[in-house]
C-alpha cells in the first residue's frame, strides 16, 4: 500500500503540485459545506477546484470508465463539474466527495449522491477510484463513511445504485457493502455506442441501521 500511495503521490505532484490542508471549522449544515470524514485509509472532503488535474489523470482512464458515464477528458471539463456539484450541494439536491488517502494530498476517487425525488429522501449514489487503488480496502473504507452521511445527515431513506452487468467489480463492490440487488434495467446505458443492461441495486436505511447495530458489525 505504501507504495502504491508514495507512486500516486510522486505522478500526481508532477501534476497538480502541492497544497497543504488549511484548517477550517465544520460547517453544521451539509448545504453549506460538505464535513471531513476520517476513515482507516482516507479522508473524504469536498471537491475543490484545484482537484481537476488530479481527477483528470486518476478517472479519466479507459479501465475506471470502461461501465459507467464518461469522465471530462480536459482539467476545465472536470473544473466545471467541481463547481456545478459544489453549486448543486449548496441548492441541497448532490454532494461528491473526494477520497484522499491518508499521506497524500490529493484525491484518487470520488463519491457522488444525488436526490431523486425532492425531499431527497430516494437518492443514487455512484463511485469511482483510480485502478491502482482497486482491490487496497479503500472502496469500503471510503463507501461505509458515504452510506452513513447519507443515512445520518442527508436523511435518505433509500439509496439505489446502477451497475453494469458486466461490471465485475463494481457489482462485486455493491454486494460488499450490503446492497441488494431488485431488478434489470434494460439497455440503460449507451457505451461506446452500445446499449448495456445495468442493475438496480439499493440499501434501505432500516437495512443498514440493523447491520450497523449488529455484534461484530462489518459489512463483508
Ligand atoms: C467500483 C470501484 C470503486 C470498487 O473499488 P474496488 O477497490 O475495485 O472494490 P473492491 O476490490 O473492494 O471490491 C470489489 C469486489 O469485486 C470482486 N470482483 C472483482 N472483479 C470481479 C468480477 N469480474 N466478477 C465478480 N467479482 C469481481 C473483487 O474480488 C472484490 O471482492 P473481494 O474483496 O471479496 O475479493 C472500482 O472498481 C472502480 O472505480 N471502478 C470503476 C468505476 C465503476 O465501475 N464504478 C461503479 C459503478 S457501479
């Protein structure tokens, strides 16, 4: 893992270079501001600006797009996606995190959940990790902290998730964090000028609220 960190960290300061953390009081309302959560691995924060190149040189790859939406394939694509989602936290209808791993500087992931109704109490959540980091731990140390801020403080009662069918391992993700699987959606998503199949998958708060009180909780 260090050296998985320290190689990320050397190729994306050649690109984005340095900016130390600043201190900042947690703002109490999500719309306001998104919180610093700590995980083991990570610490997930709001976008800023500064993100883009990283973004760019960690989600932009043909591998992490290869099942979902394409990425902005410019640093302005991915400035303008930073400032619209940070515009849409503050109207209180998305918030996107971005996953920094613990001793680097800059994020190599990011989670987003959007409302799908207007109380924002059905939403969707969707991720994606830069593939040196796949298979490190980091997904479910980063997707616990998600799902509890989104039952906890947005107050989401039912999270759904949309996942290729031939995404592997994303559905393997999912399953791991407890998601249940409802049903197919038929040709949902144009790839490569291809229609694919993707599945429903959710997580109920009553659901993760039983395995989170549970002895021994660990989802997976
Ligand atoms: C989705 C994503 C964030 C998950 O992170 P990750 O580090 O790869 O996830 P993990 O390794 O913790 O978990 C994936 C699980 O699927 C399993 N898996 C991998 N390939 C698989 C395949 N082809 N079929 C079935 N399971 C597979 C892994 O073995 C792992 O399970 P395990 O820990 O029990 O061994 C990451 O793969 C990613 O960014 N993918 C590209 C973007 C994307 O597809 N987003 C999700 C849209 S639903």
């Amino acid at each position: 893992m260090e050296n998985i960190v320290a190689r990320a960290t050397r190729r994306l300061l050649e690109v984005t270079g340095s900016s130390a953390p600043t201190a900042v009081p947690a703002p109490l309302d999500w719309r306001d501001g998104l919180p610093v959560l700590n995980g083991s691995m990570a610490t997930l924060r709001e976008l800023r600006l500064s993100d883009a190149p990283a973004l760019l040189a960690m989600l932009s790859t043909e591998e992490v797009t290869q099942f979902i939406s394409p990425a902005p394939a410019t640093v302005q694509g991915f400035e303008r996606f930073i400032a619209w989602s940070n515009r849409e936290r503050a109207r209180g209808t998305h918030v996107c995190f971005a996953v920094v791993p613990h001793g680097m500087d800059v994020p190599v992931g990011i989670f987003q959940i959007r409302q799908l109704d207007p109380g924002f109490a059905t939403a969707e959540w969707g991720f994606a990790l830069a593939s040196a980091f796949w298979g490190t731990g980091l997904f479910i140390d980063a997707a616990r902290l998600v799902v509890d801020f989104a039952f906890d403080e947005i107050q989401i009662h039912r999270l759904e998730a949309r996942a290729a069918v031939l995404n592997g391992r994303g559905i393997g993700a999912l399953k791991k964090i407890g998601a249940i699987p409802e049903g197919i959606l038929r040709k949902s998503l144009l790839r490569n000028g291809e229609y694919l199949d993707q599945a429903l998958w959710t997580i109920l708060e009553e659901d993760w609220r039983a395995v989170r009180i549970a002895p021994g909780f660990r989802v997976h």
